[in-house]
C-alpha cells in the first residue's frame, strides 16, 4: 500500500512535469511572502495555497473534489500565524538585546591590565526565549495534528477545523518516510555526480532534484493517502 502510493505519485508528477514545475513556483513564491511579509505573508499564504494544492490534484489526476477552502485556511493559518508571531517576537527580542548590549558594551568598557578594552556584558532574561520557543514548538504541533484536516478539506472530506489525531500522524509517517527513502535516493546521485564532477556541483544537484521531485511528490503522497483514510 506505501509503494502503491508512492509510485502512483511519482508517476503523476513525472507525466505532469510542467504542470509540478509551475506548482512549485507558485508554492515557492508564496512561501516567500510568508517569510518576507510578517502576519500578512502568512495570511496571503493560508489563502492562496489551498487553492494552487487543489488546481495541482485536478491538474494531474483528473479527480472532481469539492474543497472546503474556509477549513483548508484556517488549517493552515493558525499554526503559520502562530510560528510568524514567535518569530517575530524572537527576532523583536533578539534586535532589543543587541542594541542593550552594544550600548552597555561601549559605556562599560574599561582598561583592563593589558592595555585592552574589557566589556561587562548584558544578560537577558531566559523566560523570554522559553516563551518564544514554546510558541513556535505548539505551531509545529498543530500543524502536524491539522496535517489531515487540510488535505482533508482540500478533498472535501473534511468541512470543518477538527483535530483528527490518528489520521494526521499517518499522513506524517508517510510524508517523513518518503523523504528518507528519496533523500537517500538523490543523496547518492549527487554523491556520484561529486565524485566524478566536483563536490558543489553535486550539491547543486541534490538540491534541485530535492525541489522538483519531492516537494511536489509530498503533496501528492499526502492527498493520495487522506483519500484513503
């Protein structure tokens, strides 16, 4: 059943390589915006990526579904906002510490023995970081657990924000297990392509193989099995 699904998806990326390619690039433009424009990336993101997810199944399997774009949004927008918000919040504090120290470095500088400058540095508060790293460790959480709810709604099986627990862990275990096998699988060919070329060539291989033949493959393994579920 795992091969079966593997293949399957495999084949409809390969017999549909424009179609993966432009998937990728619209996939790719929009996780840009999520990164780049804080809370309203990520917003653009949760909206418009359902919707490429859908035109990309029809495109290469030919299947009518009905998606429930309201649930694939949220899905996806909760667990993302909550990560952007962390981030922010890190890079906020991050910034904030950075200028305190800098300026505290340079009016407590003092003469040490040597004839160097020595500088008494800042300490920042612990909590502040458990807290960021605390928000962004739930948003992986949730979107792990929400993994099925959105391939689910872009399926139409799903038509409301649920948590469905077992089934997302499944989804997980065939998306991870995938990888592996197409990161070994690619590894070495970028390994022969090293060995025989040079090592950063190889490396520019592995890493464009990786982008156009498994991110596409993912979502394709991962709506292939929710339909089954």
């Amino acid at each position: 059943m795992v091969v079966e699904i593997y293949k399957k998806a495999f084949e409809y990326m390969r017999k549909n390589f424009v179609d993966s390619i432009l998937f990728i690039i619209s996939s790719a433009v929009l996780w840009f915006l999520s990164i780049a424009i804080p809370i309203l990336g990520v917003i653009i993101y949760s909206y418009f990526y359902p919707n490429v997810v859908s035109w990309y199944y029809t495109k290469v399997t030919g299947d009518n579904i009905n998606p429930d774009y309201k649930t694939a949004f949220l899905s996806l927008l909760i667990p993302n906002l909550l990560a952007s918000i962390g981030v922010i919040y890190m890079l906020y504090n991050f910034y904030d510490i950075t200028s305190v120290s800098f300026g505290s470095l340079v009016s407590t500088g003092y003469i040490n023995p040597f004839g160097l400058i020595s500088y008494q540095y800042v300490s920042y508060n612990p909590t502040l970081i458990i807290v960021e790293w605390a928000i962004i460790i739930i948003s992986i959480i949730l979107s792990i657990l929400l993994l099925y709810t959105f391939y689910g709604s872009i399926l139409g099986k799903v038509n409301k924000l649920s948590i469905y627990f077992e089934k997302s862990l499944i989804l997980l275990a065939y998306i991870i297990l995938y990888e592996i096998i197409a990161s070994v699988i690619l590894g070495i060919i970028s390994i022969i392509y090293a060995l025989t070329i040079s090592i950063s060539y190889g490396m520019v291989i592995f890493f464009i193989l990786l982008v156009i033949f498994v991110v596409p493959t993912i979502t394709l393994v991962a709506l292939l099995k929710a339909k089954e579920l």
